[in-house]
C-alpha cells in the first residue's frame, strides 16, 4: 500500500484502486501531479488471483474479469474487495483526529470497484471518482447520492466507450453525475487529471 501526504487532520481521504495487473504505485506520479498536500491519498494493492480473460494467469485484480464485454459478474470478487476496502476505509478514518471528506477513485477495473463499492456500501461518500470504467452492478433499492465524475477515453480498446455508458445510464437517472470523453484510448491525459483537481477540490 502507498500513502501519500499522510496527516492527523487532512482534509479529505483519497482511496485510489489501480487497474488490473497494476499496483499501489501506478498512479502515485499522478497523485503528486494533483498537488493537493491537504489531501491524503490511500492507494491499496489488490490481491493476486488467476484472471480468466487473461487465460488464468494470476496477477493484482480486484476480482475476475471473463470477456471484455463484461456480461459476467464476479460478485464474489467484487464483495470480498469491497468489504477489504471497507476496512481499510474504517481503520484510517479511527486514526484521523478529525472527520475528513471521503472520495473513491479507481482507473479501469479500479473505478468499476469505486463504483461499485459506492453502491453497495453503507459508507458515506463525498464523492466517486471513475476513470475508464464502468458500473459492475446497479443497486436498485439505493439512491445515488453523492457527486459522481466519470471520464472515458473516445477510443478505448480495453473498455468500449459505449459499454461505459450503458452502464452509466441508470446513474445519470439518478442525477449529481457526470460524464465526459476525450480524444484518447484507455490511459490518463493531463487534462483529465486537471478535471479531477477541480471535482476534488469542488467537493472537499
């Protein structure tokens, strides 16, 4: 796990889940990027499993993935990472002396995960963070109430576009959520992640 600007009292706490086959350091060089010491950003590794789409081989996922077109739902994985960043959650906000903001961000599988967790948490966030990914499962008996940013790129090979958005439709239903795409493929370009300055910093 990499922790970046850890304090008593920050203003917000970042949990940022990386992709499949990443790990905790993927996107620290972003975090610094961001340049908000106030914030302290929680980036976790995910367990190592065997990835069926990936012919078995076992690498950091937060739960298995079959096809790109992501019709199969591994609910065990996704729970069993849920309820792992739950108390990761839980144990850093019993060692802050005040009571910070709360945000989830995650690229690819990492934001399907942010996502997901947000639905299906009793957490309360102040906001969602979804970078090239998309929603795994829709809770229908909970309200989306928190602000939601999700950005994709228009030519995305691993994540299709459109999969993103299907996936997205019941959220924007529910209002306090936003979509935008940029010119690029699955990655992170500079003015996304200037995007992401302005939500955190709207939200915090």
């Amino acid at each position: 796990m990499l922790n970046i600007n850890p304090s008593l009292q920050p203003k917000a706490l970042v949990f940022w889940l990386h992709g499949l086959g990443a790990d905790c350091h993927d996107f620290g060089p972003i975090v610094n990027f961001l340049n908000l010491p106030d914030f302290e950003f929680i980036l976790p590794n995910a367990p190592i499993r065997p990835i069926t789409l990936n012919n078995g081989m076992t690498m950091r996922g937060w739960y298995d993935i079959e096809s790109l077109d992501f019709k199969t739902i591994d609910l065990k994985g996704l729970e069993e990472s849920r309820m792992m960043i739950e108390k990761l959650i839980h144990q850093s906000l019993g060692s802050k002396t005040n009571q910070p903001k709360i945000f989830m961000a995650g690229f690819s599988q990492g934001a399907a995960l942010s996502l997901y967790i947000n639905e299906f948490s009793n957490i309360q966030f102040d906001g969602i963070i979804a970078l090239s990914g998309y929603l795994p499962k829709k809770n229908e008996l909970k309200s989306i109430s928190c602000p939601i940013i999700a950005i994709h790129g228009q030519h995305d090979d691993i994540i299709n576009k459109n999969i993103a958005k299907d996936s997205y439709q019941l959220l924007k239903d529910n209002g306090n959520f936003e979509f935008h795409d940029y010119p690029m493929g699955h990655e992170v370009i500079e003015d996304e992640i200037n995007l992401i300055k302005k939500f955190l910093l709207e939200n915090s």
